[in-house]
C-alpha cells in the first residue's frame, strides 16, 4: 500500500478502548453518527466487485499505446489521460476493500477483498509501467515541444518534469516491468507482520495491582502503560516486552526481508543507497534526513532538561524507561467525549480562517470519522483521502483522552490537506509529499495546544497541558529520530552484507535509545529487555524512511505557528504566513516538497526550523518551572 498516503499517515499508537474496562464495545453496538459510511465509496462488496470487473476491463486501452506514446503531443496526451483515469477508479477500490478490512481484521471475506484489490493494483502498475520508460525515451527538447503544441498537456507539466528529473534510475520497459510485477511479493513482510500482530500474536494477560486482569495488546497496552501505579507500569512493559522477546526472529526475520527488499529496489535503480532511492521519490535531499539526526544529537541536553523535570515533577529518584508515559500531574480530570473533542478541534483550528473550520464541520457531520475501537479493528489512527472523487476518511480509536482529542486534531489535518489538495489540482497532481503532509497534521496539534492552554483555569490543567507538550516533543521529535537512525543503520547494515537478525536488532535499538534518553548518564534507566521495542513499530516493516518526516515535519510546523502566532496580533492583523500554509495545502504535488515549504518562508535545508522547536520546547520548561517555583513559595 505504498502508493495510498493514508497508510502512511498510520499512527502506531495502540489507543485504548472507548473508555470502558472491559475493553472494545462490538460495532454493532457503535453510534452510527461515530462511524464512518463507506457507503460513499461504494453500496457494499458486489457493487465494489461489480466495479472492479469494469475497471479491470479498461486495462486492454492503456496497453494499446505500448510502444507509441512518444508518436505525437496528442497521443502523449490521451496515454496519461488515460493512465489517470484508469489509476484513479483503481485507487478508489483499493480504498474501499482497505479500510473494510480495517474495520475488522478477523473477516475473512475483507481480507479477500483486500488481497484482491492489491492484486488489482499490482496489476495495473505493471499494465501502466511502459508509460515512463517511452516518455525517457524521447528527447527532453521533444517533450517540450509537446508541451507547447498541446494546451491538454498543461497539468502534467510536474509530473513529465519528475519523470526527467529521475530519467538516471528509470530502467527499460521489460525491467520496469519486472519491478511492477515484483511489488506484491516485496510487500510480503508487511502482511506477514500486520496479519501476526493482528489477529495471531499471543498477547499475554496481567493482573493490575487493583486486581482487574488486562490483555495486552495494542490496545490494552496503550492503556496500561501509563497507569498511576509505578509497579503495574513495570509488570506491563516486561509482560509485553517479554512477549515480543519471544518471537524475536521472527521479527527480525520479517524486518530483513522488508529491507532486503528495498535494497533490491535501490539496487535494480542504481542508486547508491536506500536511503537516496527513498527520499528521491520527492526529491528531498538526504542531507535533510542526516541533518535532522546531527541537530537532535546536538540537542539531547534539551531531551534530558525535560527528563529530568519529569522526575522532579512525579517525585521520583531514579526515572525509569517505564515511567515515561505516566501522567506528570495528577488528578486533572481531562476527559472529552467525541463530540466534545470535535468542538474543540473545530474552535482550535480558527487562525487557519473561516472556511478550513467549515469544511472540517462538515466532514464531522457526514460521518467522515470512525470513532471508537472495536474487535479486530486495526489499532492506530490514520487518514485516507486518496478516493479523488470522494471525501477523506479518518480512523480512530477513540478513548477520552487528551491524547485522542490530539489524535482528532492530527488527523484532520491530514483529512483538510487531501480535500483542498483534490479539490484545487487535478488529479495527476493531487497527491501531496508525506514531508508536507505531516507539517498539515502537526501544525493543529499545535493550535489545539495553544488553544487549551489559553482555556486552563488552574495550574494544574496548565501544568498537564504543558507536560503533554513536552512529551509530544519527546515522542515526535526526539523518539522517531531515534527510529529513522534505527531505521538508516538497519538498513546501511543490509546493505553492506552484514548480518541483521532480531538480536541484532536489539542491540543497535538498545544502544540508540541509551544514548537518547542518558542512560549511562544516569538521567533515565532502560532495562535490557526493553530494546525488543524496534518490533513493535510497525513502520519498519511498511515503509522506507518515513518517520523521519514526523520529526522534520514538527520542527516545520512549530515555527510555522509561531510565524501565525506573531501575524495575528501585529496591528492590524497579517495573514500572509497562513494564507502561503493554504497555500501549500492546495497545492498538492504541483511543486517539491521543499519548494512548497520555502514559498511559506521555511527552510528545511537550514538550522531554522529546529531551533524554533528546541526554543518553544525550552519556553515550555521554563513555565513549568515557574509554576513549580511559584507553587513551592506559596
């Protein structure tokens, strides 16, 4: 599913239940208003299977321009006309049997559903791949010249331009072929990892302190882990850790083969590692990625301030791997509803202007949004606008948090980003960078932030707010650092023949997360079995190099806010900085990632951005530690 941006925007994060002990309630049982209707893709599964037949018929037109699509201006146009035709309906029917599955991932008959529209679009890449090859083909004065000779040709422009740009790596037909035809098997790791961790993994159970037993899974795991006794935070991490432990090699053995399949990719595209054959897909330079690691090195004494007054504040000697998602203020009733935590989200998202906010209402009115958690459905939370023709979806799993209001926020940033995307480019320029993506869905969390904490009426609501601030920065900046160096390293050890086993997973995990978090600095503990955590993560195994982006994408975004922060209240107000942001949210992939960012003054090249992030991360500390101080006096 690499192609659907939705998949990655998935959130490993394991939500909780709806709230109740018992766990997940049977969607059955789910307010239909708190779910999403798939009816506005399709009826149901025949007409879905109906419109796959029909669709699979259309394949026979684009292979008839094999072997001509150079041959005039128009017969370039009426091939990539086609192609997006033809990809777009094949999209839309990836979507549908998807986010079927994902309702339940126990149905046989989705998984099917889901096997068969993965065939489909296997298939269709493999119909389509002559298409890029003819158009290297020709000679780049030729292409312009087909540019200027036929007006139709005028939206394909970024994408002629993307192909000629990476003509070094495009191979010949029968290659490209052979790669498209390949893309289900590499895929194989993936679903291996997703149906195991779903529907077969043997989650253990764990009796609290309290006496109530949990099973822990994603879900139960998530919900337990931060829980306010120290000792039941502690059986929670080694019973669920020791779980994976178990199975070790066999996830290690699924992650070699994941990256073993990127390193035959970047190989059979010659270039010169994973990492540049990953990246230039958007041309993102790989220099941004080993930036991003060198400034969060440099700044793990930033991590480590906020370490340390996470033990000052929960009182605590020694501050544990274990304590890190315990609650940093006690009692501070911070429970939404789902319709409550829309509200929120809908009064936060004001600076964005009048008709982000409405379109967002709109989409919570028409059930764009699958609340709550259920049997067999996929855990996490994810976004999926890639139906063109159709709104965005988005799935939860909804517990009542903070954290899930948060959720609710980051997701409908994604969802408003694939709307005004589709609804201002045409198709073939509609979809949108991930790098750009996540700037979209980080940029509200910061709004939702800055708009609660200008409602808390107490220290404690400011203080709990403020310490979930600082935790987000822990976990989307510093912790996927930690994963995309994880990540490079795994993959720079496939890629010079050195042996990656689970156990040798372990151990890089291991060692990154000491030096991260001050291990041998005595700032934060970390028990040995605790570097199995790499397993859990389910990107490894989905994606080449992509969280990365939530970090880079947050240090874009902090300093993006704050720009609109700083605008609004000049006087009179200024919006230019928001109105470039809309601007970028509009503008799908009609420009590089980098390019759309520049034109909204950040410059990802460069320092900037994350100094703006460590600056707010140390004016957040340095307000705690007033409000302690303060406290302490009186």
């Amino acid at each position: 599913m690499k192609w659907m941006l939705a998949v990655g925007c998935f959130i490993a994060l394991g939500l909780g239940s709806a709230g109740a002990a018992g766990g997940p309630m049977d969607r059955s049982g789910m307010p239909e208003e708190l779910s999403w209707n798939l009816e506005d893709l399709y009826p149901g599964a025949d007409a879905w299977k109906a419109e796959k037949v029909r669709v699979s018929g259309r394949f026979d037109a684009l292979k008839a321009f094999e072997g001509r699509v150079g041959d005039s201006a128009r017969t370039l146009y009426d091939a990539l006309s086609t192609c997006m035709d033809i990809k777009k309906e094949v999209v839309r029917l990836n979507v549908y049997a998807f986010m079927l599955a994902d309702q339940d991932t126990r149905v046989s008959e989705h998984a099917a559903l889901e096997q068969e529209a993965d065939a489909l679009m296997t298939r269709f890449t493999a119909v389509s791949s002559f298409i890029d090859p003819e158009i290297l083909a020709l000679d780049p004065d030729a292409v312009k010249a087909f540019l200027q000779d036929e007006p139709r040709l005028a939206p394909y422009r970024p994408y002629l331009d993307n192909i000629l740009r990476r003509k070094a790596h495009t191979r010949s037909p029968e290659i490209e072929e052979i790669l498209a035809r390949a893309g289900e098997m590499m895929e194989t790791p993936n679903r291996v990892y997703g149906t195991f961790t779903a529907a077969d993994f043997p989650f253990p159970l764990v009796t609290l302190a309290g006496g109530d037993t949990v099973r822990l899974d994603a879900a139960g795991y998530a919900r337990t882990r931060g829980g306010p006794n120290r000792e039941d935070r502690l059986k929670v991490f080694r019973s669920f850790w020791s779980a994976y432990k178990a199975f070790e090699r066999t996830f290690g053995a699924s992650l070699y083969g994941q990256i073993q399949a990127h390193d035959f990719a970047r190989n059979a595209r010659r270039y010169d590692s994973c990492l540049e054959a990953a990246l230039d897909r958007d041309a993102i330079p790989a220099s941004v990625y080993e930036r991003l690691i060198e400034d969060t090195h440099a700044h793990l004494p930033t991590l480590h301030r906020y370490l340390h007054l996470r033990k000052r504040m929960m009182g605590l000697d020694i501050l544990r791997y274990e304590d890190l998602y315990a609650p940093l203020v006690k009692d501070v009733d911070m429970r939404f509803t789902p319709e409550e935590a829309m509200d929120l989200t809908l009064e936060a998202f004001s600076p964005l202007g009048r008709e982000y906010v409405e379109i967002l209402r709109r989409g919570y009115q028409e059930r764009w949004t699958d609340f709550y958690p259920s049997p067999g459905k996929r855990s996490g939370a994810y976004s999926e606008g890639a139906a063109y023709d159709v709104h965005p979806y988005q799935l939860l799993n909804f517990n009542g948090s903070y954290n899930d209001v948060s959720t609710l926020a980051h997701e409908s940033g994604h969802s408003l980003h694939y709307f005004l995307s589709n609804r201002s480019q045409p198709y073939v320029t509609s979809e949108h960078a991930t790098f750009v993506a996540e700037v979209a869905s980080t940029l509200n969390e910061n709004l939702l932030f800055y708009h609660m904490l200008a409602r808390a009426d107490d220290d404690a609501a400011r203080l709990f707010l403020l310490g979930e601030r600082l935790e987000g920065y822990r976990t989307t900046l510093f912790r996927q650092t930690l994963f995309a160096e994880f990540e490079l390293r795994a993959h720079e050890m496939v890629e010079a023949g050195r042996p990656l086993t689970g156990e040798a997973a372990t151990t890089l995990y291991l060692d990154l997360l000491r030096t991260y978090y001050g291990h041998d600095l005595g700032i934060c503990t970390i028990e040995d079995l605790f570097g199995i955590e790499w397993a859990y993560i389910h990107h490894f195994y989905a994606y080449d190099f992509y969280v990365f982006q939530y970090a880079t994408s947050l240090t874009a975004s902090t300093a993006i806010a704050r720009i609109i922060g700083k605008e609004a209240a000049h006087d009179p107000p200024s919006f230019k900085t928001r109105d470039a942001f809309l601007g970028l949210l509009s503008a799908g992939c009609s420009r590089y990632p980098i390019d759309l960012l520049d034109e909204v003054g950040i410059d990802m090249r460069g320092p900037v951005p994350f100094r703006e992030a460590m600056a707010e991360m140390n004016e957040i500390m340095d307000r705690i530690e007033a409000i302690l101080e303060a406290g302490e006096a009186g």
